[in-house]
C-alpha cells in the first residue's frame, strides 16, 4: 500500500532514484518572488518507464514539468539528466541534451503545416528530418498521410499527436507530457494514452501529468501525488489506484475513469 511520505520514505525513494535518466531533488520552485509552488518536490524516472504526476488543482503538478524544463524558476533543488546537473538551463538547450517538453494548450504552429510543424521541433538538426519523420510517422501513420495540411485545421487530438511527434523529432530520452487528454472527446483521450504507452514503448521514457487519474495510473509504470508542492504519496500505478486513502482524498475529487 502506498503511504504518506515521510522522511525514512524519502531516503529510500532517492536510493532507487541512482542512475536515473531524469531525477529531481528537493526542488523548490515559484512563478513570484517569495511564493513557493513547489516545496521540496522529488521525483525520479529510469530508463523506460512511464511515470504518472496526479494531484489536485493547484498542486503544483504543470509547475513540475516546467521547472524540470527550465520555463520556471528553480529557487532551490536540483535537476539531473543521465547523471548530469541541468538545474535551471534553457529549454532549447535541456532540448539537445535529450528532454521533449508538450505543453497542455497552444502546443501547434497552426498556421504552419504538419512537416513544418515537425521541422520546427528539429530546427537545431534539420539534416536529420528524414530519418526521425520516419520514426514519427511509425507512431502517428496520419502525420505521414497529411503531411501537407495546415495544423489549424486539425481536431485537438490530431494536434495533439503533432505536438507529441514535433517534441520527439529531437530523439528525446525523456518526454514530458502536460495534461495531453485535457479538452479531448472520451475517445480521444483513450487514443492519447494508447499513443503515450506506444511511445514508450518505442524506447522513450515518459513523465506525464495527468488530471484524469485512474487512466493515468492504469499505464503507468509508477505514479506520484502532489499536494500543495509536495509528494503526499509515491508507488507504483496499480498500488495507487488501489490505495483506499488516495482514493479517499484524490480519485475522487479527479477525473473519472
């Protein structure tokens, strides 16, 4: 059963987080000056796993993926990738060192077409285009068959998978994942997790945050819950979901199954 987290708890969650391909420590991060969203935040991703990041509105969850990303201010903490300190460094450099980032909303060019959208996510490396459109387009066949249509003119869930396929054309060991089902149709939202667990799959390791919770930790590999920046419970998806104090506190006041 998962439990609170304590700090024996803590010790033994940062001893499993060695040689992990994304970790971060004791993070402390805010939008304004003296106001703290996350306060003491750690998480950890090995190689291949699929981590899921629910919690209550508020609980600092898309300020988690920011910060790992370097849109928000770190105050205090640390972030590693494969080993190395990346705390605090510029999205388009935390891009090249192997972090894709989709954010929940405005995630498309959609004046730009499909490809164009995906040449932008390999602006740093355009001569690699053909050999990652290909890998891409394994995952999501329709950015391939419509390559040539305006992202504008697409449904959420098809931007969507632009927007997933734009963040992977960097060849990411790491995606990070914003609310992707949030405002898609019931059977939209069950294709964005398809998709998510086939790109993990295909070798990428994956942290998503997630307001539909129990379809978040029916894939996940391991699951955290934020509560007012802190990690109130960690385990993995099955124990989580049946837990009977995180369903008390937070299944049900989340998004249904």
């Amino acid at each position: 059963m998962a439990e609170s987290t304590t700090t024996a708890e803590r010790d033994v969650h940062l001893a499993a987080a060695e040689g992990a391909v994304l970790r971060a420590d004791n993070v402390v991060a805010g939008y304004l000056p003296g106001v703290n969203i996350l306060n003491g935040t750690d998480l950890y991703c090995q190689a291949g796993e699929l981590v899921g990041i629910i919690g209550p509105n508020g609980a600092g969850k898309s300020t988690l993926l920011k910060a790992l990303f370097g849109l928000v201010k770190i105050r205090s903490g640390s972030v590693q990738l494969n080993g190395k300190d990346v705390t605090n460094q510029r999205a388009d450099l935390l891009v090249c060192a192997g972090i894709g980032f989709v954010p929940q909303s405005n995630n498309v060019f959609p004046t730009l077409t499909i490809q164009e959208n995906l040449e932008m996510g390999l602006y740093q490396a355009p001569k690699r285009f053909t050999e990652r459109f290909d890998f891409v387009a394994s995952l999501f066949p329709t950015l391939r068959d419509r390559r040539s249509q305006r992202a504008g003119s697409l449904s959420g869930g098809e931007r969507q998978m632009v927007a997933m396929g734009r963040a992977l054309m960097m060849e990411p060991s790491v995606l990070l994942l914003d609310e992707p089902s949030a405002g898609l149709s019931p059977v939209m939202q069950d294709e964005v997790f398809v998709q998510t667990r086939k790109i993990n799959r295909a070798g990428v390791s994956v942290v998503m945050v997630e307001q539909n919770a129990r379809r978040c930790l029916q894939i996940c590999d391991r699951g955290y819950v934020l509560d007012q920046g802190r990690n109130a419970y960690t385990a993995s998806g099955r124990e989580l979901s049946n837990d009977p104090k995180v369903i008390e506190l937070y299944l049900g006041t989340l998004a249904k199954a």
